[in-house]
C-alpha cells in the first residue's frame, strides 16, 4: 500500500471499472452522505458494498492484521480493534503506527465510517473485528535482517491462530532471493500448522514488477493467498507482481481509507490494499457459511473470481482472477472438501533446506498439500543491497520509506550475504487527503462486451 498525496499526485484513471459483481456489508447498508469520505471510495461501489452489506458485513469473524502498528483511537476504528500483541520488540506498543500502514489496512477491512461526524472511510467488512499482531518492519528505523522478519511472521501467525483468527492478513514481504531456505521452512511448517487449524492467510504478492519482479514471502508460500492489486478498469497495475504466486487480485489503486496523516485519511495504491480487501471478503464469505472451513471459503472465492479473458483458469498476471465477493455471496456454488485447499500449485518443494532445519510436518498439512515451499522463478533477479520497495509507475507519486537490506559483510566465494531488509508492500508515510477530490463515482455495471477487460468473465 503505498500512500500519495490526494490532491497533488493522485493518479488519474479514466474510464469506469468493470463491476464484475463484487459484495459485502452490514445488515443494513451506510448510507453515503454528501461529502463524506465515502463518496470516493470507488472500490466499494466497484465491489456493490452496499448491496452486499445487506447480506454479510463479516459480523462474527475475527481477522488478524499483521503489520507495523495501528492507531486505536482513529474514529472509524473505535471499537473495532481487540487488545492484540505486539512481537516487534519497538518502543510504544501495538498502538504505535509511525507509517500509518497498518492503520489504513485495518480501515480498508474494518473501518466504520464514524469519523468526520459519521462523514469517514468505510472497509468492505465493518462488521468484522481486527486482531492486531505488530512486527518491526524497519519502518521505526534500522534494517531488519529476512531471518528476523520472518520469524516475527511466524509468531504473528501462531498467536492470530490460537487467539481463534479465521483470516489472517499479511500486506507485508521480504524478497524470496535473500532469505535463508532454512528459516523459511522453518515459517512454512508454522503456516501449515495454521492451516490446519483452520485458518485463511491471505498475503500481498508486492509491487516490484517494474524492479525485478523479485518474488517476496510469505506471499508466494504455500497455504498463503498471494494476492495482486488491479485498476479501475480491472487492469493489473503496472507494480503488482506477476507469477505463480499470484492466487487472486482486488482493486489497488486510489483507495481511500483512515491513516495517521495530518486530516486522518490517506489515499493509497499497492498490493497490500488488494490483500486487505481479499481477507474483508474472505470474511464476509465466512460470515454467511459459518459451517463452512477455510479451504472451501477460499475454493469459492476462486470459483467466483472474474477469469482472464485469455479463456484459461488462470494466468501469471492477475492469477485466478479478480475476487468477487457478491457472486460467492449470491452464487456461490459448490464449495467443495472441507480438506482439501485449493491451490495446489503453491506446492512445489523447497530445494536446499538443510536436515537440521525445522521441517513441516506432513500430518499437519490439509489432504492432497504438502507443505512445501516453492523455488523462486528462474527470471528472479540478485538481490539488491539498497532499494526502494512499491516503486510508484508515475514520478508523481510520494514514494514511502521502505527498509532497505542491511549487508552481513560475510563473504561467500564470490558473493556477499544480504541481511535483507524488509520490504514493504506499501509505502510507510501517509499524505494527507482531503476530501472531496474525485467526482461521485459512475455506475459501476459491468459492459455488455468484456472487450480487452482481463477480468470481466
């Protein structure tokens, strides 16, 4: 999720987003007043929010944000974040968010839209409540080292499983190429072990497509919904990532939604926010079939998702398509084995893991899915000892500090080791946004002709 300035370097996007059927929301749908927030917030109208909420608003489902900090006392997230644990070993608790980040994914989830007199930003699933998890992702300073990183992931993870999660959003990742094949089946075996508990994780694939295309973690892991970021015109942004590790995309562009910035609401674009709106509808799904486990929750999603137009299931760019929550609401089909997660091409093995690391544990793994990691694409570049995370496609844009990797200074043959540094999926400081700034949103009904729409079936 990278943040800009609303009213300076704001993209400007033309033509309307193809509504594909998108869903979700509370008993009764928010009205829109004139001049709120709300107004702007394209993706809920793309997605039929409203009419969704009439169904499903995601009430009773607990989902765990895993992110650099979250600001308890924003208006629209009263009431709507529990006590939660901070894991970052930072100053100031679950409750300090220097970027704004966490804050804002937990808005684009959960936000009730209180704020600004009942004028704030809403998520796609204000009836759920947030589990806040904090990890240091070098956004208070310093570089965090990838074997640090992903065991704080893996803490995060256990405690969001035993605290009853059901999804568990991770808009966050390290670059694949830099991690330790060890400490990475080390976090593989703890996110088998949740999804053999039950739990959805649901992760941003990140937005270096324009800087290598570097395949991060735990994005690309198994058991791991790794999520890209679309336009309005239902287009994978030119930063989302593309490969095998792409499962689904949602919008990612021009969201609006609660920050710690100066006027409390930030407008931002990246992977992170499709995560986030991934895991609202993922919880929206579970609301309505509460008997229902998380692999057919997320075999629905796929089924509902709107298909490449390339006429294949799907593809390395926007994956098994565009999630649609309101077809898996209205239509939502066979779910399928409760047993049996339905991604089986996450599942290709690990290569070099050493026997000493902790190794998953195939009994703790759904029918049919090892828990295996897989390698990352041949095309995967080396890693880079300084770089900025969610590069912006438009120079326009205020780019985010990302933590940079810090060099172990250990030589290896000709190599040097990278202590890499977590890389954001999303940029860590928010401009302010003051509303209103784009027109009312158009109808958002689909096109009678899918035309050149990548998701539009």
């Amino acid at each position: 999720m990278r943040l800009t300035n609303g009213r300076v370097r704001g993209r400007v996007f033309a033509g309307a987003f193809l509504a594909a059927s998108f869903v979700v929301g509370p008993a009764v749908a928010p009205a829109a007043a004139e001049g709120s927030i709300r107004d702007d917030q394209w993706h809920l109208d793309a997605m039929h929010a409203p009419e969704m909420w009439k169904t499903s608003t995601g009430q009773g489902i607990t989902v765990a944000v895993i992110d650099g900090g979250f600001k308890f006392d924003h208006p629209d997230l009263v009431g709507q974040l529990l006590p939660g644990k901070d894991v970052s070993g930072t100053p100031g608790g679950v409750g300090a968010d220097l970027s704004g980040h966490g804050t804002g994914i937990a808005s684009i989830i959960a936000g009730t839209g209180k704020g600004m007199g009942g004028k704030g930003a809403y998520g796609l699933a204000p009836g759920v409540k947030i589990l806040p998890v904090k990890i240091n992702n070098g956004t208070e300073g310093g570089g965090v080292s990838s074997r640090f990183f992903l065991d704080q992931i893996g803490q995060a993870v256990d405690y969001a499983v035993d605290q009853g999660a059901k999804v568990i959003n991770i808009s966050q990742g390290t670059e694949a190429v830099t991690t330790d094949p060890d400490d990475v089946a080390k976090l593989n075996s703890v996110l088998a072990r949740a999804a053999a508990k039950g739990s959805l994780m649901v992760a941003s694939v990140g937005n270096s497509a324009q800087d290598g295309n570097l395949v991060e973690y735990p994005g690309a892991l198994p058991y791991v919904v790794g999520v890209g970021a679309i336009d309005k015109n239902v287009t994978r942004t030119a930063e989302s990532q593309q490969g095998p590790q792409v499962d689904l995309v949602a919008p990612g562009v021009d969201i609006i939604a609660a920050c710690t910035g100066p006027t409390g609401y930030c407008k931002s674009h990246g992977t992170s926010d499709g995560a986030a709106l991934v895991s609202a509808s993922a919880a929206m799904v579970w609301a309505a079939h509460a008997d229902w486990t998380a692999n057919q929750v997320l075999r629905v999603l796929i089924n509902t998702a709107g298909k490449p137009t390339d006429g294949s299931n799907r593809n390395d760019s926007i994956g098994y398509g565009a999630v649609r929550p309101r077809i898996a609401l209205t239509t939502p089909g066979d779910p399928g084995p409760a047993d049996v997660y339905p991604i089986p091409s996450k599942t290709a093995p690990l290569p070099s893991a050493s026997p000493s690391s902790t190794a998953p544990s195939a009994s703790l793994a759904p029918a049919t899915s090892p828990a295996v990691v897989p390698a990352a694409p041949a095309n995967t570049s080396p890693p880079k000892v300084a770089q900025s995370a969610d590069k912006a496609s438009d120079s326009g844009n205020a780019v985010l500090p990302i933590t940079i990797a810090a060099i172990a200074g250990l030589a290896l043959v000709t190599g040097v080791v990278f202590f890499v540094v977590r890389r954001r999926s999303a940029a860590s400081k928010a401009a302010a946004y003051e509303p209103p700034l784009l027109p009312p949103p158009p109808s958002y009904e689909p096109p009678v002709a899918p035309g050149d729409n990548p998701c539009a079936r």
